[in-house]
C-alpha cells in the first residue's frame, strides 16, 4: 500500500490523502493530480509546507517541466 496526497493543480494544496493497494488505480477529480508521498514522484521527493498545506516540487523536476 502506498499514500498518496491529492492535490489541486491551481493552488497545490493537499485536499486529500488516499491509500493504494499495489496495482490499483484511481482517478483524481477534475484539477487535481495526486504524488505518491511515500516513494516520491517518479523516485524524486516533493517536499511538503504543513503550514500552508502546499507541495513543493523538487528543483530538478521543475527546471525540466
């Protein structure tokens, strides 16, 4: 199982945290997108701000986007 964290595309705050079990599937709402907060995205860890609730990607993955 892994959490994920769904988070909306405008203001990249975390709406939710939902649970996978390995090789299941599950389609965020309409301006969301979700991060698989326990391996990182693609194996490069976003980093989290609990004060405002925004999710930060990591340099690297920002510069290439």
């Amino acid at each position: 199982m892994s959490n994920y964290a769904v988070i909306n595309f405008d203001t990249n705050i975390c709406d939710n945290v939902i649970v996978l079990d390995e090789g299941s599937t599950w389609t965020p709402p309409a301006s969301h997108y979700i991060v698989n907060v326990d391996e990182g995205q693609g194996g490069i860890f976003w980093s989290y701000d609990s004060a405002t609730q925004v999710w930060t990607a990591p340099p690297d993955l920002v510069e290439n986007a």
